[in-house]
C-alpha cells in the first residue's frame, strides 16, 4: 500500500469513527429530548382535563370517564389512555388502549413513598415495547384535594421519535459529506496556494533578492549538489570513475601541471637500521598516509614531513630529499629534523595530549601546556618554511594536513598571499562547547582560515567548525555558503570524505583468500574449521579495543559451541608510546587478553590472539582476507580506513564488517552490520549474526559496498578538493581578488 493511499484510508476511517459517535451522541439526545417533552405533555393534558376527570371519576361515571380520556386522546401522539384505581383496576379506557399495558401490571410498578399508602403515588415514565413498536407512557397520579383517586396512564406513540432520528440522521450524514468536500477542497487550496507562495519565496532566496535564515539548510543542500553536479559534469568530460590517470590529467589539464605539495607530519616511508644493521622501508600504520600516499603517486610532487626514522638522515641528498616509493621514485620525499624537545612539546605534547584528545570523543582529558605551545608554534614556522622551500612558483598549490598544522595556513599565506592551500582535518572537529576549553582556540581558528579551502570528513564537522569560528572570532561566517570570510579574505569548509585507493593496490605479492586463510590457520596453529574475527588498529584509546575484546568475551559466553573454534585476532601497532595515556592502554589490553584467554582456555585454544606490533601492509592484507569478521570498534573516529580496507580485501566477496557507528565510515558502509560498541551485548549480537551469515548474504553486502569504494576512492576525494581549488583560482585570477590585506600584512612584517 503506498503511503498516500495509507493516509487516505486512515481519513476515512478516522471520518466514519468521528460520524458513528456523533450519530450515537445525536441519536442519545433526541430520545432523550423526545421524552422530556412527552412527559410534559402527559402532564399538560392531564391537567387541563383534571375539572373533567375529577367530576366523572368521583361521581363513578365510567363512561363520562371515558369519554373526558377520549378527548385527551385527540392529539395524534397519544394513542390511548386509562384511568387506573390505586391498586390497579381499570376504571375507565379509551378504546384505541393498548390491553398488554393493563392497570393491574402498572400499579405494582408506580412508585410510592415509605409509608405505602395510596396518598403516596409518584409519576412514573417510561418506553417500552409493544406489537414489535416503541411506546412511552406516563402514569400520573390523580387526586381530588387530599384524596388519592388513582392514576391517569397516557401512552404516547413513539414512531415520530423514529422518524425524527431518522431525518437526524440523514441531516448528520450530509452534513458531513458536505463539510468533508469542503474541507478537502479548501486544504487542497490552501496546500497550492501555500506552495505557490513558498516556491515564489524559495526563487527569491536562491536568486539572493532575499534573505531567509529558514532556508539557509536547503540552500546549502541545493549548492552543494550544484557544486556536486559540476564536478560529476566534469567527470563526464574526462570520462567516468576517478582513476590516477584522471587524477593526473585533471593536475595537468585544470592546474597546468603545477606541482603538488603535501605537508604532513609523517612521512610515507621511513628508514631504519635493524639490530643487525641492515636497512629497512617501513610503511607507517597512519591512515592519513594510507590515503595521500597513492595521491602522490598519481600526481607526483613533494610530501614535506618530519624525518623520524634511524636511517632517514643518511638516505637523504644535501636538501634533505628523497626520491620514494623506493624502486619506483615517483615523488619527492622532503624531511625536516626536529630536535627531542621540539617532538616531545610539538607532536606528542601539544597536538597528541591537547588537540587528539580535545576532538575525540573518548573521555581522555586534553591537556594543554603553555611550553608545549611554543614548540607547536615554532615547528609550524618550521615547516610552513620548509613548504615555501620547496615551491617552485609563487601560487603553490599545497595540501596542509591534518591536527598537527592547525598554525601553518596562516604562516604559509604570510610568505605565499597567493598560494593555494588546501587543508584537511583528518579527525573529527568537536562541537563548539567543546572547542572552547582550548586555551589558544583563537589562535587555531585564525591559523586554519589561512586555507582557501578546510576540509572535513563531514558534513557535521564542518557545522561544528563554523559555530567554534562564530563563537570566538570576528568573522563573517556565511553558512548557506560554507564560507568565512576574515581579513577580507574567504576560505571554503567542506566535507570531503576520505576514502582508499581503487582499485586496491593487493598486487601479486598478496595471494588469494583460500591461500591467506590456509596461512593464517598454520600460522596460529587453529584446526581448518575455525571462525576468524579480525581487528586491526594503531593502538589508541579512541578505536574501542578494550570494548571490542569485551564484545568477544561476551560472544563465547553467550555461544559456548564457538568456545575452541572462533579465534579473535587483534592486530595493534604500538602508537605514541611516550604518553602516558597510551601505556596505560597498552597494559590494559595486554591484562584483558590474558583474563578472557584464561578465562575460555582449553589445550591449546586461545580465545584472543593479540600480535602487538606493526605489521608491514601484505600481513595486515593476509588477515583481511582470511578473516571471516572483521570488527571495526572505535568510539570516535573521523572516518577510519581500516573498514574500508577490509572490504577492498575482500576480492571473493565473503566476510563480514561489524562497524562502529561512531566512524565517519558507518555513513557510507551502511551494508556493514552497524554497532555502538559501547553496548557489549549488541556488539556480540552482531558478531554472533556475522558469524552465522549465509555467503550469499555477505556477497551481497560486501558487493554493494566494493561498488560503492570503486565510485568514491581516494583519487576522486583529491580529484573533488582540486576541482574547487581550480574554481577558485579562477574566481581570483578573474577578479583580481588575490588578497592585498595578506601582502599588507606580509610586507607589515
Ligand atoms: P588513523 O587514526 O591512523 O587515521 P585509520 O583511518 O583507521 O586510522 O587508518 C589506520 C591505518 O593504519 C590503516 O591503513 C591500517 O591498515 C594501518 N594499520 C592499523 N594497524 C596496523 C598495524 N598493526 N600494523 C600496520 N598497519 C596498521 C586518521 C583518523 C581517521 C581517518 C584517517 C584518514 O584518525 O579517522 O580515517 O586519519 O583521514
């Protein structure tokens, strides 16, 4: 049944509810009325005949009795009458008086006082049946001075009353076919005129004659699907998906090949010395670096990040640079050095106990140190430094990002006013409440609006954005647009969700699923009918780790048939090591392991396998594909890459993603069984379901959520933000808008 049709029969419905009870009320009243005013008349009639009546009945003249009730019977209602003795005998009726109402039968039901004598009769009134009819009679006692006659019994024929509740009712019906046709009539009209009135209205907003805050959501929904129609349109003239061709060509084509430059803090590849001195690549478990990396393959240029590795500073030239990924040298690798204190103040103090914590939901307390601050100041410094280094041009098309350089969009527009800078913001930005308790919250937001454009992966993280700049700056926030405007200067906020490479870079190195699983079971030495249930993670507070093995101990005790055959592997990469946060939850993990594997153990089972380091990507891949869950825990994430990965794994279409829905990825996966992975009892609901899915339903899941990686990859949320930066170049170099107050304040300087 369609919605509409729903609607009408419940109006129905409700219409012939509401007229039945109106009927009743109606048809209650009129009887009710009828009989009031046929009681008043009985006593009307008697009393006028009462000279009559009283003569006849004390002379014992039955006939002129009779006749005196004869005449009363002349009004049409009444159709009989009769004079009854106290103790009911019949002393005189009219002819037309119904014999079944007789004198004998009334007097036992008149209605007397206590002391039962004959001085003491009461009215009586009632209707009822006669020859399959409706009657009412009324029983009035009848006295002459002091003395008890008798009563006077007038029947009243009640078929009027019938037809009286008939025409009622007929009036009542048509009354209100008559008002429902009006009443429809008149919504109908008022519903177009209504809508003629607010589409007039909606085209006076969007051709900007005027300005309704009501309607700012709806506008900021029609431009960006406007915005996003272009860029498809775009699409269409390049040619379908985004690949790294496109990406590349788009680079070439729209930004005349200028080069692009990454600013990030980690780099995408480190070098190390082993224990035996041999020197190793080691591809950082960071999903920022998971997303940009094959970015920059595509469209080569420079990525500038912190050289952190033993062997970084030997693999390097004179500029510290370094052609990467090692054997195909597609891009350039520039390191800057920073000193033990600058690291402890600026990346695990300030942007890891202050910032990380200050936007993620994860009951961590931020902590905010003035020295700490400094340091983040003046490695931003250095870095925004080091990014104007490496341009080539005085337009640089740069891409800042992440927490850890809220300060170098601003230091960058002061070297380069003219630079194109494009900032992200891989977690998620908290509400503005929440901002607030940064102590240097002003200073934050006027670094990040040296964007020309901010990048979230939401749409609410960019709300949350423009009230924190509303709160505490002085501004102009345009929210219809998505802009702010300071120093006479505009930077765009967007949300651009991030997402992987497609297709998945799996490679001939990685082998097929049936392979991987047959490792993974003589790997860990589990028979070949176990369950594999997989979680992979940097080993943080936010990603629910703890909630996620709870989620698992309750599973074997909700299921003991899966004790001894399902075998949880959690992959965790130790992460920020020198917080003491992070320890913390590095021994917590380590304790739980130990108890629920204690707690399910028999021979050789353990219920968690926990492999606590960083695994190069063909390990992490291997259990991807082995895994028959995977389970994605975390308590705030601002997309998380390792769900999206798992699906990209999943080539043979098998396995099932249980989901977090505290990840931005849980608005896009919305096949995968989604979860607050703070309720332990739905969280092992799930992985129980997960566990019991048929294959044909995990394809089909799985499908729609691999056709949906292979539309909105990695290449198109660059291609997207490159787009809207081309547009804007554009605008400027059209309107010659490149700001002066920037060059001012750069020369002021
Ligand atoms: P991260 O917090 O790093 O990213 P996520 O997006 O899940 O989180 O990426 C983690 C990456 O590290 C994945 O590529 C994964 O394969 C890898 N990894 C995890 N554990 C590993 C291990 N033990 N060994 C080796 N590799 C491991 C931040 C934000 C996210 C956002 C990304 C990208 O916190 O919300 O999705 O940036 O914007």
């Amino acid at each position: 049944m369609t919605r509409r049709l729903k609607i009408a029969v419940v109006v129905v419905l409700g219409l012939a509810a509401l007229t039945a009870v109106a009927y009743a009320v109606v048809t209650r009243t009129t009887r009710s009325w009828a009989e009031r005013d046929l009681e008043l008349r009985a006593q009307l009639a008697v009393t006028s005949a009462r000279r009559g009546l009283s003569r006849a009945w004390r002379a014992d003249d039955r006939e002129a009795l009779a006749d005196v009730l004869a005449d009363v019977t002349r009004d049409i209602r009444i159709m009989g009458a009769a004079a009854c003795s106290p103790t009911g005998s019949s002393v005189a009726t009219t002819e037309s008086y119904p014999p079944s109402l007789p004198c004998s039968r009334l007097a036992s039901r008149i209605p007397r006082s206590a002391l039962g004598d004959a001085t003491s009769l009461e009215p009586l009134h009632e209707t009822t049946d006669i020859h399959g009819g409706s009657v009412h009679l009324s029983a009035l006692p009848f006295r002459d001075g002091s003395s008890m006659l008798g009563f006077v019994v007038l029947v009243h024929d009640l078929s009027f009353v019938a037809r009286r509740e008939t025409a009622a009712r007929t009036l009542l019906l048509a009354a209100f076919v008559v008002l429902a046709i009006a009443g429809a009539f008149l919504t109908w009209l008022a519903g177009r005129m209504a809508r003629r009135d607010w589409t007039r209205e909606l085209r006076r907003v969007l051709a900007g004659e005027e300005d309704r805050p009501e309607y700012a959501p709806l506008l900021r929904d029609v431009r960006e699907l406007v915005s996003r129609m272009v860029v498809e349109s775009d699409a269409d003239a390049t040619g379908g998906r985004w690949t790294p061709e496109r990406l590349r060509a788009v680079m070439h084509q729209r930004m005349h090949g200028e080069r692009l430059i990454v600013l990030a803090n980690r780099e995408p590849y480190v070098h190390q010395r082993d224990a035996s001195g041999a020197l190793t690549v080691l591809h950082p478990a960071s999903g920022l670096v998971t997303a940009l990396e094959p970015v920059m393959r595509a469209c080569s240029g420079v990525w500038v990040a912190h050289g952190s590795g033993s062997a970084d500073r030997e693999t390097t030239d004179t500029s510290n640079r370094v052609r990467v990924p090692p054997g195909e040298e597609s891009f350039l690798l520039r390191r800057v050095w920073l000193g033990e204190e600058q690291e402890q103040g600026y990346y695990y103090g300030f942007a890891n106990e202050g910032l990380w914590p200050l936007c993620h939901l994860a009951h961590t307390r931020p902590t905010f140190r003035s020295d700490d601050w400094q340091h983040y100041r003046a490695v931003n410094r250095r870095f925004a430094e080091a990014v104007a280094e490496e341009s080539d041009c005085d337009d640089p098309i740069v891409l800042v990002q992440d927490y850890h350089f809220a300060l170098v969009p601003r230091m960058l527009r002061e070297i380069l006013p003219r630079a194109t800078i494009l900032s992200f913001w891989h977690i998620p930005w908290p509400n503005a409440e929440r901002f607030g308790i940064c102590p240097f919250r002003e200073e934050i937001l006027e670094g990040l609006l040296g964007s020309s454009i901010l990048g979230f992966h939401t749409r609410q993280h960019c709300g949350n954005f423009l009230d924190s700049v509303d709160a505490y700056l002085e501004s102009r926030v345009n929210r219809a647009e998505q802009t702010v405007v300071q120093h006479a200067r505009e930077t765009l906020v967007r949300p651009y969700p991030i997402s992987i490479e497609w297709p998945p870079r799996l490679g001939p190195a990685v082998p097929s699923p049936t392979e991987c699983r047959a490792r993974v079971l003589d790997e860990l030495r589990l028979p070949a009918d176990a369950l594999i249930g997989v979680g992979v993670d940097r080993l943080d507070y936010t990603k629910g780790i703890e909630e996620r093995l709870l989620a698992v101990e309750r599973l074997l005790e909700r299921e003991p048939p899966l004790v001894g055959r399902f075998t949880f592997v959690q992959l965790a990469a130790p992460s920020r090591t020198r917080i003491s946060r992070y320890r913390e939850l590095d021994e917590r993990v380590e304790a739980l392991v130990t108890r629920i594997n204690e707690r399910f153990a028999s021979g050789t089972y353990r219920a968690v396998v926990y492999l606590r380091e960083h695994h190069e990507p063909d390990t992490v891949q291997r259990y991807y594909r082995a895994a028959d869950v995977c389970y994605v825990s975390s308590l705030h994430d601002g997309m998380n890459l390792v769900a999206k990965e798992f699906v990209a794994a999943r080539d043979d279409e098998r396995g099932v993603l249980v989901l977090s829905h505290f990840t931005g990825a849980a608005r896009e996966l919305t096949e995968a069984l989604i979860v607050n992975p703070y309720d332990i009892e739905e969280a092992s609901g799930a992985l129980s379901l997960a566990l019991r899915m048929p294959s044909s339903e995990q394809a089909l899941r799985i499908r729609a959520m691999r056709e949906l990686l292979a539309e909105l990859n990695v290449y198109r949320w660059a291609g997207r933000m490159l787009l809207d930066a081309e547009r804007l170049r554009r605008r400027e170099r059209l309107t010659g808008r490149i700001s002066t107050s920037w060059q001012a304040l750069a020369v002021e300087r």
